[in-house]
C-alpha cells in the first residue's frame, strides 16, 4: 500500500474507532444523558472560537494563495522558457492570487480587533452577546479562509491556462483573464459575507470596499479591457 | 527553660537536661524528642514508635527519662542540618551525634508539642525534684551531688526568624551549648540521662488535605480518608410511610456576613447521625415537587432556622425524559427569606440522585442569589459531599449518583477540539508532501549526460 493509503486508512480508522467506542461506553452504562451538546458549547471559551475563527482565516487564506501561485509559477517559467514574452504580462495572474492573500489577513486583523476580554465565568454572567461573539468571529474566519482557499486554487488553475495558452497565442490572455476576474470575485464575496458576521456595525468596511470596486468600475469604464487591467498591474507595481 | 535533672536509679545518678523554650502551641502540632543517656546507663528499652505515630502525653510519659528542649526544631532540621547526605562534615549536630553514638538512645520523631509542654512536670513529678534554669557557665560553677536526683533545665538561645541561614547558626550554637555541658557533666563524672526536645516545630508540615479543590477536579476517593469514619446514613423523610426523600452531607455549613465578618455555623451535626432526629415538618412530595423543610432552633442568634430544598420533576421533550432540578433553596430565618437558585447546576435524571463533592455559593458557585436584592446575598451556604434525591426513591438507600464532575472538562474537550483540527491540518499537509514527484518525462538515461560547463 503507499503511503496515502496508510495515512487516510490511518486517520479514519482512528477517528471512527474513537466514535463508536464511546458511543458504545455512553449506551451501556446508560450515560447517554450526559452527552450534552449544549453543555459544551456554552462551557468551552468563546475565546478558543474567536481565536480558531482568526487562525483559520489567514492560513486557509494564505492555504489558497500559495496553491494558486504555486500552480501559475510553475506555469507560466516553464512557459517562460520558450516564449520569454509572457514573463511580464502573467505576473497578473500572480497578483491575483496573491490578493486572496491579502484578504485574508485583512480579515484576520478585523476579526481579531474585534475579540475584546469579558468578565465572568459562568454561562449566565458570561452572557449570551459574548457567546455570540466568539462564535461569529469563529463563523467568519471559516468563512473567508474556505472561500479564499477555493478561489485562489481557481484563480491559480485558469492563470496556469493562460499563460500556457498565451505562450502559443498572444490574443488569447486578455480573454482568459476575464475569466480569472470573475474567479477572483468569488474570494471576495466570502469577505464581504464575513465582515457581515463579524460585526454588524462595521457597515463602514462594507461601504469602503464596495466604493473601492466602482471606482475600479468606472475607472476603466469606456476603455479597452487590456488597456484597464494595464492600468491595474501598473497600480500595484 | 533548661533543666538538668539527676534521677537517683539503680546504678547511680542521672542527671537530666530538659531545654524548651515556654510559648503557646497549638496541640495538633509535632516535634520530635531525642533522649540519650550517659556511659554506664542505659534507658530502658522501649518500642520505637511506628513511623507517623504521634507520641501522646501519656505515652510520653511512660517512655520518658529526660527531656531535653531547644527553640523550635522539626524533623526537617535534623534531616536537613544533620548532615545525613552524605556531608558529614556539615553536620551542625556534632556533639549530638557524638553522644547519641556513645550511648544508647531514645528517638521519637514526633511527639504532640502538649506533651513536650508537660515534660517538665512529668519529670519533676517522676524524681520529686524542683527543676534548676541554668547555662552551661552556671553549670561549671555547680558541684553535683552524684547521690541526689536533680533536674537541670537548659534553655537553648534561639532566634524568630525562618530564615535558612540563621536557623543552620541557631542550631549549631545549640549543639556548641550541649556539647559544653555534657563536657561538664562528664569532667564531673555525673551519670546523666539527657533530653533533647521543643516546644513548638520550626516548620510546620502541612497535613495533606484530603479534600479535592474544587468540584471540577477529580481525585481517587479511596485516597480521601486515612481511617474510614462510620458514615451516618442519610436522612430520610417519609410520606405515608414510604421514603420520600433522601438527603446527605458531610458539611452543611451557613454562614450569614454580619457586623464585618462572615459567621458560620455548621448544621450537620444536627442533622446527621445515631439518635439525631431533625424536625421536618412542611416538607413535602408527589409527583412532580418535592419540597425537604428541615427545622433547627438556636442558629447563629436566630430562634427558629429553616432549610428548605425545593425539587421539581418535569418532562423534558428533546431528551424524552424526565428530569429533577434543584430550583430552589430557601434559608428562613425568623421570618426573613434568603433565597438561593440551584437548577442551573444541580439537575439529574429523575431516576437517579445528585450528588457533588461541594454545592456552595462561594467558591465555583452552585448556588447563585436569587436577585441582585434578595437576602441572599449576605448568606452563604456550603455543603460538603451532598447527595440529594427527590423521586424515585426505593428503600433507604440512593439511587445511582449522578456526579457533578464530568468525565471531560471543558478545558479537556477544548483541546480535543483543537488537537483535532491540528491532526486534520497535518494530515492534508502530509497528503500534499506525499504527492509531490520529480519530473521524469525527458529522462534519458541513454542519452548523453548533462554537462554544466563551470565557464560561460
């Protein structure tokens, strides 16, 4: 067997082992009242849901990102060999990916501006607007990090294509990037969701980014594509 | 005081120190004794106490020739200035060492410091002499009678302080002054039985408390009890002659904040045991409430002191069971109320009992006010190992217990949650590493092989 047999075979084994063992304990000394999910959730740290929420958000971000670049880099230097020309231009395709990045940092900072120390120690003096907290703050790290792991391993799969296929035809990039656009929107629909868990009085960062997206708008409105998106890359270098 | 007493015995005189120094001491403290006699007498042998046995005042007595005290001295500083690592030449107890080693020798690590404050009458009343308070220098200036018993009392200098260093000096200074008067003793060719001892320990070992810290911690329960005390059984009430409700505690303690200072009072005493029958009138139970009224006189200035336990049993629909809570406990007190809420913690299946290690409204709280303005609030109530069934009770005895500790604590599933989420985490890493090939598509291995030229 190789070695991924083992591990998955492994892993699951030792979980599903783990269930049915104390499942089994819990029926036969009738403590089935005891599992209490409730119990759980309002005993366990709203701390350790904020903090789980941060973590999650920039490495699963950062998860993607990395993906993504990995994909494209390799991509476009062995396209790179025999069309040098593509050097330049694909770099956007990079950047792309590498701004799934950034969101997710971006998140992680808010997020974790917003976790706050509280007083108490019991469920009631704790109060259920702490509760919240932590499990939305847990809830929009989650939801970043996946939607940021996911579009960045898009972004990175439709840039590798175009750089192979701009290495064979010039005219095809321009095409193909509009495609990875709207990959890349897809991350950041999962910032806009998470900001919206997050805090619902941060309604000025939701503004804020939807104001930076038309201006990008109306910025190349009434220009050629490839000349806007030039405009772009210029930006960021 | 420092006494050095002469016993008249069978083969001559004997002469006994006894040093202490006078102060108050809590009875249940230890200090350990050393008696040792001169050449040519021998104390009569005696069985060494076991090891942990603390030495009474009449067992003191019975073993006793001499005493011999200093300032305060434990066990620990016989081990820990005695050289017995190994360093003997560290020793602070030379001259101690030296004529424990020539004679034979009584040592009783632990001896209940009232029967050390006693030593000295015990000894005076055993060789009806008067003691004489002396220092070596005094001494040297005494001619001893060697045919009449005296009792000489040395009192050894000491200093307060728990200082390390001090204490080493302290000590060596005091077997400096021993070492001086049995010189003396023996220029003087005085036969002599010696006691070393004190009033009160240097060091007090803290006796290992049995009782678990708090509610959530877990500790073998057959390592709570040295001896295992008769328990009483618990408290039954019955209605129509069958048992309604059953209750225990080791602990029942209410205390109420008054002028200051908290004032406690401990019910069980009243409540539990042989021949002990607490009033309980207005308890009552059906169904689906039980209600335990136990009645006192004369508590904490209070003519007429009621607890009360108030249980209710209902269905709940998303366990499909029946379950009991403790909602309330109520202190009456003269007429006033003091209201506690319990149902947030104490709660079980109907079928089985409650029980905890501790149910208070101090320490990792139970039992909370019932308002921010209630009575309650200057009360505190703490019951020790409770056990509470409300329903379903068969017979005299308690259904299975279901315990306040959990098997996981929350700070147990935290980590399981998070270890868990690590192992994922590595796992799909490992999967990533693993999958990882070098490329092998224009290997050629007839080909010629690659040349790197070293200049461009």
């Amino acid at each position: 067997m190789n070695g991924h047999a083992i591990l998955y075979t492994g892993v699951t084994l030792a979980f599903w082992s783990t269930i049915l063992i104390v499942g089994i304990c819990y029926t036969i000394f009738d403590l089935g009242f005891r599992f209490d999910v409730a119990w759980f959730l309002t005993e366990t740290s709203p701390f350790m849901w904020a903090n789980l929420g941060i973590g999650l958000a920039i490495s699963l971000s950062v998860v993607g990102a990395a993906w993504g670049i990995y994909i494209t880099g390799s991509s476009i230097i062995g396209g790179g060999v025999k069309a040098p020309r593509i050097k330049t231009k694909n770099l956007v395709s990079i950047i792309f990916c590498e701004a799934v990045a950034i969101y997710g940092i971006i998140m992680a900072i808010v997020i974790s501006n917003l976790a706050e120390n509280f007083s108490g120690t019991t469920p009631e003096t704790i109060g259920a607007k702490n509760y919240q907290a932590g499990y939305s703050m847990f809830g929009a790290g989650l939801t970043v990090g996946f939607s940021n792991l996911f579009c960045g391993i898009c972004v990175g799969i439709v840039g590798s294509g175009a750089a192979l296929a701009d290495a064979q035809n010039a005219s095809l990039f321009v095409k193909i990037l509009i495609v990875e656009i709207f990959g890349s929107a897809i991350g950041l629909f999962g910032v806009i969701v998470a900001i919206l868990q997050a805090s619902r009085f941060l309604k000025s960062m939701f503004i804020y980014i939807s104001s930076t997206l038309a201006l990008l708008n109306m910025s190349c409105c009434g220009q050629k594509l490839n000349v806007c998106f030039e405009n772009v890359y210029f930006e960021y270098i | 005081m420092a006494a050095l007493r002469t016993v008249s015995g069978n083969t001559g005189m004997i002469s006994l120190f006894l040093l202490c120094v006078i102060a108050a001491a809590k009875s249940d403290e230890q200090v350990p004794l050393v008696a040792w006699a001169s050449d040519g007498f021998a104390l009569s042998p005696v069985n060494a106490p076991s090891a942990g046995h603390t030495v009474s005042v009449e067992e003191l007595e019975s073993h006793l020739n001499t005493a011999l005290r200093t300032a305060p001295l434990s066990v620990d500083d016989f081990t820990l200035y005695g050289g017995v690592f190994g360093n003997k030449q560290d020793s602070v107890f030379q001259n101690l060492e030296a004529a424990l080693l020539s004679s034979s020798s009584l040592w009783l690590p632990s001896v209940s410091s009232s029967a050390t404050a006693l030593v000295s009458t015990l000894l005076q009343n055993q060789i009806d002499a008067a003691p004489l308070y002396m220092n070596p220098d005094t001494l040297a200036q005494l001619r001893l009678n060697a045919s009449v018993a005296a009792l000489l009392v040395f009192r050894l200098p000491y200093s307060g302080g728990a200082d390390m260093m001090s204490t080493k000096e302290v000590l060596s200074g005091n077997d400096e002054v021993i070492g001086q008067v049995l010189s003396i003793m023996k220029a003087q060719s005085v036969p002599y039985t010696a006691v070393f001892t004190a009033l009160w320990p240097s060091r007090v070992i803290e006796e290992a408390s049995p009782a678990v810290h708090s509610v959530w911690s877990r500790s073998l329960l057959q390592s709570r009890r040295e001896e295992p005390t008769a328990t009483n059984p618990p408290l039954e009430f019955k209605e129509k002659g069958s048992t309604c409700i059953l209750l225990w505690a080791e602990k029942l303690v209410v205390s109420q904040y008054r002028s200051g200072k908290w004032e406690r009072h401990d019910l069980a005493p009243k409540t539990f045991g042989e021949g002990v029958e607490p009033n309980l009138s207005g308890s009552s139970c059906n169904e689906t409430h039980s209600r335990l009224v136990l009645n006192y006189e004369d508590v904490l200035n209070y003519r007429s002191f009621k607890l009360i336990f108030v249980m209710n049993r209902r269905h709940y629909k998303v366990s499909a069971r029946h379950w009991f809570t403790m909602d309330l406990v109520h202190l009456e007190y003269d007429g006033k109320t003091a209201t506690f809420n319990g149902s947030r913690y104490i709660y079980a299946p109907a079928e089985y009992s409650y029980r905890c290690e501790s149910v208070s409204s101090s320490r990792y709280p139970q039992l909370s006010p019932h308002s921010d303005k209630d009575n309650a609030n200057d009360w505190q109530i703490s019951l020790h190992d409770f056990q509470i069934q409300g329903f379903n009770v068969a017979g005299k005895d308690f259904s299975y217990a279901s315990d306040c500790a959990s098997f996981f604590t929350p700070g147990i599933w935290m980590g399981l949650v998070t270890s868990l989420l690590m192992v994922l985490v590595l796992t799909y890493g490992l999967h990533m590493i693993m999958q990882l090939r070098t490329m092998d598509r224009f290997d050629d291995p007839k080909g010629p092989a690659i040349s790197v030229p070293q200049t461009e």
